[in-house]
C-alpha cells in the first residue's frame, strides 16, 4: 500500500529495548561537558547536554543547544584558541560558552537569515572585531558577503569551504570544515536548515530541483565519515517519518531506536555522517525505487520530482 494511503493508519509499534549505537569514528572523541551542564543551567542546558566533539586532531565543536530545538557550534582551532561562532541565535547561552572556554571570536558565521540562525547586533558588539559572515543580506551586520566555492580560515588549521544551497531560503550556505594539515582526517559539515538528521528543511523560499542539488548532488558527495552538525534537534521527528517511508530499512530503524534512548537521557543525537544519512535519510535516497514506490510514483520519475513529492508529503505527515 502507498505511504499516502498509510498516513492515516498508524500504528503504535512497542520495543522491548532499546539499541544501542556501535559506531564508531575514526579520529573522533565525543563527550558531555558536566561542568558546563552545572555551571550554566540545571535543565539540561536547554533541551538538550551540552556536548563537546573532536572531529581531527586540531578542531573542537562546542555543540551549544539554544532556543526550543535549534543548536548553536563553537569551532575552535586548538593550535591558536581562535574560533568561530555558528548560528549564535541566543545571546547570553552563547556568550557564556564562549567565555567558559576563553577563546578569540574571530568568526560570527550565519547559514541563512532567519531570526533562530543569526546573532543579534548585541550580541555581535561583544566582537567588534569580528567578521560576519553569511550570504543573505537580510544577516544583521552582515560584512563579509560569501558566496559558493569562498573559503574562510580560522587560526591556522581550520578552512571553511562555502557551498551554496538556496531552497530553505534563498541565501542558504553550508559550511564545510576541514583541518587543512590533514585533510584525511573527518571534517565537519555545518548544514543549517538543509540538511538535518534524518530529513532536511522545509522549502520556504525555493523548489524541490534546489533541495535535490543541495543534498544529493552536494551533500551526497562529501566524505563518507563527514560529521553532520545541523541545526535543530528534529530527529525523532524525521526518523519517525523516514520509518513509514521505509519501515523494513534496518539501519533506519536502528537509528532511531539510538535516539530515543538518547533523548531519554537528554542527550544530543547530533551530529550524524554522511555515510549514515545516505543510508536512512529518505530526502537523500529520493533516486532509489523503494521510495518512488513509497510515494506512488513510477519508477522513471525523477529524483527532483520526487523530492518535491516525498517534501509535501512531509509537510502533511502527523
């Protein structure tokens, strides 16, 4: 039976346990900061355990978890203590990060322009120094313009590579780090409303043919071992979606057994890799038969057509 038609008959599926991720990352340490948890907040920092990660052995992302859902990221180059800000939406969580780990802003970077994405002019006169950067002019105090293929440098290891990706927004950019003195080593892809664990964004201001380049012909295409750090805590959501589009894909499944038990402790189920998402996320496996046939569609449809479909249906999925 089509997903379509399933929508409205859903069942209430029971686990006796829950799995528990195996995965591990070459190069990677992932910790929970309980200094920062008891320092800053008692409710878990927000919605979710502030969470620090070392994707190579030059970089630290400070996973900040900000607002209702989003995240707020401290990339920091160790060799220098000169980092960047991504997405700094919430102004005094933001800030006490940053001062808790004594670092030099030398970046305020923005994947798009809506208010839970972009620094307050408030926020970035603590900085004066600092570039903003982003594509949108819409960013407040926008003053370094960045377009697809620009590359920025934080301190001496970190390069930042800017991929274009209007669809969420018109001026949405992915920023993609890498330690530029070891490039075999993990990067980390900052995905914004674009991409995220198990999904991507909702088309505001673009068309099912923009997200399909973003994620497959983009995304798709980065290191296998690239770590995803997006910028909601949607994953139950989309998993839970994903599972009806494919109910019988085991690596889905196990995913989202992993994040239940993860949320149940409060923890972050961010960040993900590329080779996981290309394995359950239904928005990047839009070419593939079984989704095709999920949604009702002949196999000979395209994969931009496809995504519009499986997006709308998305949209109405309760």
């Amino acid at each position: 039976m089509f997903l379509r038609n399933r929508l409205f008959q859903k069942k209430t599926i029971k686990y006796s346990a829950l799995f528990t991720s195996t995965l591990l990352y070459s190069f990677i340490s992932v910790s929970t900061s309980s200094l920062n948890n008891n320092f800053l907040y008692s409710n878990c920092y927000s919605h979710s355990k502030i969470k620090t990660t070392k994707p190579n052995d030059k970089m630290q992302i400070i996973q900040i978890p900000i607002l209702e859902d989003n995240y707020s990221y401290l990339l920091i180059d160790e060799e220098t203590n000169q980092a960047g800000i991504i997405d700094a939406a919430e102004s005094e969580r933001v800030l006490q990060t940053i001062n808790d780990y004594n670092v030099d802003i030398t970046h305020i970077l923005s994947t798009h322009h809506h208010w839970d994405h972009v620094a307050s002019a408030d926020f970035i006169s603590n900085f004066p120094n600092a570039q903003v950067v982003g594509n949108d002019q819409r960013i407040p105090k926008l003053n370094q313009q960045v377009f697809d293929g620009d590359v920025i440098t934080i301190g001496n290891s970190i390069q930042i590579t800017v991929y274009f990706t209007p669809c969420h927004t018109t001026g949405h950019v992915l920023y993609y780090a890498e330690n530029v003195q070891n490039q075999n080593q993990p990067a980390a892809l900052f995905s914004g409303d674009t991409l995220f664990l198990g999904g991507c964004g909702r088309f505001f201001e673009g068309t099912g043919e923009q997200m399909y380049h973003a994620l497959v012909n983009v995304c798709a295409n980065f290191p296998a071992d690239t770590l995803v750090f997006c910028g909601h805590e949607y994953s139950i959501g989309n998993l839970n979606f994903a599972r009806y589009v494919e109910p019988e894909n085991e690596a889905l499944n196990e995913k989202y057994n992993w994040c239940l038990k993860q949320r149940e402790n409060g923890e972050s189920t961010v960040p993900s890799t590329i080779e996981e998402e290309i394995s359950y996320n239904p928005f990047m496996r839009v070419d593939l038969p079984v989704i095709k046939q999920a949604l009702g569609l002949s196999l000979g449809t395209s994969g931009e057509e496809t995504m519009s479909a499986l997006r709308q249906t998305k949209n109405n999925f309760k």
